[in-house]
C-alpha cells in the first residue's frame, strides 16, 4: 500500500495522533492524503473528504465507532472498496478494534498486508414521498424511523417484499445490520447477531403492544416503512448521526446495499472477545 488516507475526529487527543501519524507514513515514504477538516485542525494540507476513497488504497480512522461509521458511509458512497483501518482513541470499540498504543505495529503489518479484513453489510435506505424517491441513504450500523421530540407514539405500517407483516404503534422502528446489532437495536432489547450473518434485524422501540418482538429477517428482502400518523417532528435517522424529517404516507424503504465496507481486524482480538470486554460479560 502506497497511498493512504486518514481521517480524525475534531478532539485534541485524534489531532495529536493525526500529527505523529502523518511524519510516521512520510519517513515510510507513503503518499499521504487527509481529509479537509482534520488537515485545517493541524495545520497541513488536505483534500475534500468525498474525493478521499479515490485517491487511496487504505483509510485509517482514527477516533472511534462513530468516526468509523462516517468513514463507511463515505466509501459506500463513493463505490470505491477501500478497507479501513480504525484506531480506537475511546473505550473499547466494536469496529474501531486497534488501541493507539497497538497503532503502529499494526499498521506496519497492514501495509504489508499481513492482516485480513472482514467484509461488512451495508444498508440503502430511501424516503418515497408521493411515490417519488426523494433522498437515499447507505448505513452500516441502522435506519430508524421514530418519533420526534413530542411524547407521543408513531403508528407505522411494515412489509417485507409484498407480504404485510405489521401495523406498530411505538416510539419507532429500528432496522439493523448485523453490525448495528449490538449499537441502538440492542438498547431496544434486539438480539446480538454475528457481523458475518446475512440477515436484516427490525426492533420496535417502545412499542405500545408488548407482543411486537424484534425480528431477523434475510438480507435479501426489501423493507417498507409507512408513516400512518401525522406525528410533528418524526424522522428518519441514519446510524445516529443523519436525520431527515418525514411527513404523514411517506415510506422509508430498505435493503441490502450492493457495497460493503471491509475492516481490517486486529491480529489478535477476535469478535467474542470484544463482545465479552465491551459488555463486562464475567465480570
């Protein structure tokens, strides 16, 4: 790997990082591209961010899961397949697996490929409004349509593919990868599904009848959401971090995306183990 990318969260501690990173590859004689934004936060020269995943062959992220899920939203758009290389400057990550103090014998071993990576689904979800496409998305973690900030439920219609599966009153519906199930579908009482398994998960948050379960179903289906309340302030919201606002009769469709985002795993940490640590399992 000859040309890589780096992308940091707005803290101190990821500038910092971002500084030694940045002499590190140069005296490796890699070409170095940053993103716009942390590049002005250090003072070095960057490029815009939506030009990133064309330019290189390998993006490192350094900051956490919320960093990393950008990143893969970023590349999925780009329909580049450039692998990630996350470097956790927080707790324990699921996704971003690599601590700062591992940072450099990992990366030493990445460029020269000697670590794998694990491919991971992505999600498109779309707001049809008025049977018109107006705005599409592609997550890694979840899509979840839910209430705004007014206490009262939202009451959504669900299908997969042309069979009416049901009718939810309920603070909202998240719909998860297998990678978003252990971020908000789990808070919402989902089940923990494996990176690698092809399924799709839907979890209701707070639904007013208690008999509405979560539900996995296969990756291969398409998943119709339609708003039926005319409720102030519901929304679509992509991994937590991008919301749009719907209106009463639009449908939020989601599917299996073509792309995938490939991590590159840490040599040792396997997926139980992270499981076992970030969810104090024995302790």
């Amino acid at each position: 790997m000859k040309k890589i990318g780096i992308i940091a969260k707005d803290i101190a501690r990821a500038h910092a990082a971002l500084v030694k990173l940045n002499r590190w590859l140069a005296s490796r004689r890699k070409k170095v591209f940053i993103d716009e934004r942390s590049a002005e936060a250090v003072g070095l020269a960057g490029c815009p961010e939506r030009d990133l995943p064309g330019l290189v062959d390998m993006i490192i992220v350094l900051g956490g899961d919320g960093t990393l899920l950008s990143a893969a939203r970023l590349v999925a758009a780009s329909g580049k397949n450039v692998p990630l290389f996350g470097v956790n400057l927080g707790s324990l990550g699921f996704m971003a697996e690599v601590s700062l103090d591992e940072l450099y014998d990992n990366l030493q071993k990445a460029l020269a490929g000697k670590l794998r990576s694990e491919e991971r689904m992505m999600l498109d979800a779309a707001i049809i409004r008025n049977g018109r496409r107006i705005s599409e998305y592609k997550v890694l973690n979840d899509a979840v349509v839910s209430k705004g900030a007014v206490a009262r439920m939202v009451s959504i219609d669900v299908s997969v593919g042309d069979d009416h599966l049901t009718s939810v009153r309920a603070d909202g519906l998240i719909l998860a990868t297998p990678t978003g199930s252990t971020a908000y579908s789990l808070s919402a009482g989902g089940p923990i599904v494996h990176p690698t398994l092809h399924c799709m998960v839907l979890t209701p948050i707070c639904p007013h009848t208690l008999s509405n379960r979560p539900i996995a179903i296969p990756d291969t289906s398409l998943v119709r959401v339609k708003l039926m309340s005319s409720s102030e302030g519901a929304m679509l919201t992509l991994d937590g971090q991008v919301a749009c606002p719907l209106r009463r009769n639009d449908i939020v469709e989601v599917r299996k995306a073509k792309q995938k985002v490939k991590i590159i795993k840490h040599p040792a940490k396997d997926y139980y183990e992270i499981l076992r640590t970030k969810l104090k399992w024995g302790n």
